[in-house]
C-alpha cells in the first residue's frame, strides 16, 4: 500500500462512525433564549426572576429561575429542570409547563450524565441550558 492510499482507507473506515454520530444530531436547531422568550418569560419574567406580574399573581407564585443553582446547593439539577419543563418531575402546576406540555422539542440528542448516555428532546435542551445560563 503506497502513502496516498493510507489516508484514504483511514477517512473510509471513519465513515460507519460519521454516519453513527448524524443519526443523533438534531434536524433542526433550538435556540433556548428565543423559546424561553415565546414560552416562559410571560410567567417568569424575560429576567427569569418571576418578577413579571402574572407570575407573581399564580398560585403557586412563578419560579425564580435564576437561583435555582443556588437553592441546590450550588449544583444546577439538569435532570430534575428538564424534568419540570417536560413535565415529568410534577411540578408546581401539576404537570409540564404550559407552554411545552404538548409541544414539539424536537429529535432527542445524547447528552452523557454520571457515564450514561441519555436521549433528550434537542428544544428540551436548548432551553434547559439558557435557564442554566441565567444562574446568578
């Protein structure tokens, strides 16, 4: 086998793996600010602080997202976000939020949590790494 063709056969032995890797990209891209701005900011406020006054008058009263790192004991809970959003976890209103309990977040990617590979919904993510992003 000559030099040239050393690299070819290594770029068509990478091709099972490549096509292995697009099967868990997600079709579409989420971006998270803009979702959350369209579903949770009228609640939450465009801050995330909940201060917004229709998140303020429910009952319960609307989650300051900013600090819930701070109320974990400085760990952001992906798991347990992603599970309030979807409405998995129960949250305070019995269920998803409202704005994504019967939406379309989307193909799940592989995200990878304590060596375990998990698929989530791409929107599910997007929107649980703005609220991440918000932590004060």
């Amino acid at each position: 086998m000559n030099s040239t063709s050393i690299p070819l056969v290594a770029a068509l032995a990478l091709v099972p793996l490549i096509a292995a890797c697009a099967a868990f990209m997600p079709e579409r891209e989420f971006d998270g600010a803009q979702m959350f701005a369209q579903n949770c900011a009228a609640c939450h406020g465009a801050d995330g602080t909940g201060s917004r006054a229709m998140g303020i008058a429910m009952e319960p009263p609307a989650t300051d997202l900013t600090r819930i790192a701070t109320r974990n004991g400085g760990t952001f809970p992906w798991n347990s976000v992603m599970s309030t959003i979807d409405g998995f976890g129960q949250g305070g209103h019995n269920g998803a939020m409202p704005a994504f309990g019967d939406g379309d977040l989307g193909e799940p990617v592989l995200i990878e949590n304590n060596g375990v590979s998990t698929p989530v919904p791409a929107g599910l993510l997007a929107v649980a790494n703005y609220v991440y992003g918000l932590q004060k």
